[in-house]
C-alpha cells in the first residue's frame, strides 16, 4: 500500500473532476443534465438546476411538440437536412479511406449513402468514389470477391454510366486520360495558331488565310475553332485593305457573331463592327449584353456558409483548414463555426466555414477574414475564389457546377451591395 500513491491520486481527481459527493452514476447523471439543460445562465445556476432536477425524471424532458419544432419538416428545411446528411456521410467515407486507411468502411459508408440519398448531389461524386476505391483496391490488393455483385469496379463504373450519362464522371470512366489527350490536343493547336499569328502580323495575309482554311476544314472541332476564324476574318480585312472593298470583311466578322455565339471571339468581332460603325443583321444582339436568368436567388434571412474554392493541383486543403480553424478560434471562437471541406469537381475542392444566421453575418466574416494579412496571409495571396453563399444557393451550386455563374451572382448581390454601404 502506496499512502503518497493515493494522496496524489485523490487530488489529481479533485482537480479534474471537482469536489463531488461518493454515490453511484455520478458521471453519467451529470452528463444527461448538461444534454437537457438550457444554454446560458450563470454557473451557480447551472449547478441548482443540476441539484433540483432530476434527468430521469419523465416531467423535465422535452415534450413532443418541442422536439417537434426543431424538426426539419418545410420542404426547404427538409432538403438541406438531407443534403446536409449527405455530406456527412461522404466525408466520413472520405475520412476512413484518406486518413483512416480503411477503404473497407468507406465503402460501407458510402453505399449507404447510394441507397439512402439518390436524389442529394453528393450522390453522383460517391458513385464514382465508389468506383474508384474498389478500382484501387483490385490494383493494389489484388481484391476479388466472386460472391459479391457489386463488389467490383465494374459494376459501380457501369452504375455511373447508367444513372449519369455524359457527365464527367462517366467521361472519365470510359477515358481515364481524357484530360491528358485534351491538353496535348490544345497544346498542339495553341502552338501552331501562334505560328500563324505571326504570318498575320508580318502581313502574310494570303498564305495564313490559305493555312487557317485548310485547318478548319481538316480539323472542325478543334479547340481553337473560333480563333481561327477571327484570324481567317483578320486576314480577308487586311487583303480588302488593298482593294478598298471591305465588304468581305464585314460579312467574315458578322458571320463570327453566328458560328461562335457568347464567346470572346464573338464580342470581339461584334466590338470591330461596331468601331467600325457597320450595323448589319444579328450583329446587334451580339453587341448588346443581355443578362442571362440566374439560378440562384437572394436569400437574406437563410443560414450562410463562407467557401473556398481550391485547385485540386493547387493543394489538398488540409493547410487552408487549419489555418481557418485557428482563425475562427481566434477571432470566431464563440460562434462555434464547423469547416468541412468537399469535392465540388473533378477539377475543384471546395472549404466550408458553417454556419451564420444570415447573410449580414456571413458577409462579416468575410470581410474581417479576407482582410487579414497575418494570420491567412497565404491563403489570401493564393488568388482562391472566396465567397458566402446561402444553403439553398449552396445545393444549387453542388446540382449545376457552375461557379463562374455564382461569382457573378456574388459579386452583384453580395460585393456590390457591400461596396454601396461603405461610406
């Protein structure tokens, strides 16, 4: 028997766990009292609260109609529980297979999200996860199960196909290199418009246009289509420049305007035109900008989240979130925010700060976190697209990818606004 042993002992439990009376359960009465006692108060009230109710005492639980309250049951409401249950699962799976190294329960993970949330927009990107990770367990492990069907690769990469055809997801199924053979393809275009561009500037006007016409008509679907044809039009306005009929080249512009709608190239033609002063047919819609519907909307009132948007090649976002896990509890502590992070593409991850009440205390956070130069100096010399977004807008964007989309919505009813209150 150790007396010094178990004086020590006594008060290093008296420290952690306070000064309590001897009895049974203590820890887990304690525990239920906190699940059930109100936010707030002093800490002498706590601690009557916790003498004089009983937890187990059926008349200090919440009633149904209180608990019924805090159900989601509003159609919007309802959509984002699920959504929001969604991502939980998809970064668990994400969670067991990256940091846990369990690609087992991941899978487990994430075909009960398959089953259970076939209408979430998670649910394509865990479909393909799916394939991937029984692909990268067949690779790696040699993994074979010939009692299970839908232990395969193939047969998740076939349910891509099935259930989302044409997406990138199945593109990349049935051409894994598909971004690699894109690149080289621009690449071999790039270079070789340069050297044409060069022709044109020394004013080899036939020849590049004989060049130009040939690649259009060998190679239609080139990536540089529409340069190539500005180009061509650029080559007839310098020939006409000689004969002084420049009607050619107006027509060689106009027709820029129809082939290659809502592109640069075409703004730029429409511009020429309208420098030049021509007002010819179709030329005019190209030239007045018409803003197009949104699909998002303003949302005052919902409940917002802060967003990153990150290269895949950049980086893994682990660094932006723990930079910004620091921030928050440095400057944000007592908001109690929640950083998630997510795939939003192939090509993006997208870093979640949730959640605010609205869309004034979103746009604080924002303006405080990308003013900070010490703290996130990195991250906001980074050049990352950041933006608040509504969770009604945030399920649209996850639905339609678009985020060139949203950050024109962003910076006209978000920024714009901002930039009209400061004095």
């Amino acid at each position: 028997y150790n007396g010094a042993l178990r004086v020590t002992g006594q008060q290093y439990f008296t420290g952690y766990w306070g000064d309590r009376p001897l009895e049974d359960h203590w820890r887990r009465i304690n525990k239920i009292s906190d699940v059930f006692s109100e936010d707030g108060g002093s800490e002498e009230g706590e601690e009557e609260q916790d003498e004089l109710l009983d937890p187990f005492d059926i008349a200090n639980l919440p009633t149904v109609e209180e608990m019924m309250e805090e159900l989601p049951c509003e159609e919007q409401e309802h959509a984002i529980a699920l959504e929001t249950l969604a991502e939980a699962y998809y970064n668990a799976g994400l969670d067991y297979r990256e940091k846990l190294s369990d690609p087992e329960e991941a899978i487990n993970i994430w075909e009960e999200l398959f089953e259970r949330l076939d209408s979430s927009s998670f649910h394509p990107t865990t479909t393909y996860q799916l394939y991937r990770t029984y692909l990268q367990r067949e690779t790696e492990e040699g993994y074979n199960n010939p009692y299970c069907e839908t232990c395969n690769s193939t047969y998740w990469a076939d349910q891509v196909v099935l259930k989302y055809p044409g997406s990138e997801w199945a593109i990349l199924i049935a051409n894994p290199d598909v971004l690699d053979e894109e690149e080289e393809a621009y690449e071999t275009e790039r270079v070789e418009y340069e050297s044409l561009l060069s022709r044109f500037y020394s004013k080899d006007y036939q020849n590049t246009l004989l060049e130009v016409e040939a690649i259009l008509e060998s190679r239609p679907n080139n990536p540089l289509v529409c340069k190539y044809e500005l180009l061509g039009a650029q080559c007839v306005g310098g020939l006409t420049s000689y004969t002084g009929d420049r009607e050619p080249y107006y027509k060689a512009l106009q027709e820029i305007t129809t082939t290659c709608p809502e592109t640069e190239v075409a703004e730029y033609a429409a511009s020429i035109l309208q420098q030049l002063g021509i007002s010819l047919g179709g030329v005019e819609a190209i030239v007045e900008e018409k803003e197009p519907e949104s699909s998002f909307i303003e949302s005052l009132e919902k409940s917002h989240y802060f967003a990153i948007l990150i290269p895949v090649e950049a980086s893994s976002g682990e660094s932006e979130k723990a930079k910004t896990s620091d921030f928050n509890k440095e400057y944000f502590n007592s908001q109690k925010l929640r950083i998630t992070s997510n795939l939003l593409n192939r090509t993006h991850q997208m870093i979640l700060v949730k959640s605010f009440p609205n869309k004034t205390k979103a746009m604080d956070y924002y303006t405080v976190y990308t003013g900070n130069r010490e703290m996130l100096i990195d991250i906001n010399s980074s050049g990352y697209n950041m933006f608040v977004i509504s969770s009604s807008n945030f399920i649209e964007l996850f639905k339609n990818k678009d985020i060139e989309g949203y950050t024109d919505f962003f910076n006209e009813y978000y920024l714009s606004e901002k930039s009209k209150q400061s004095p």
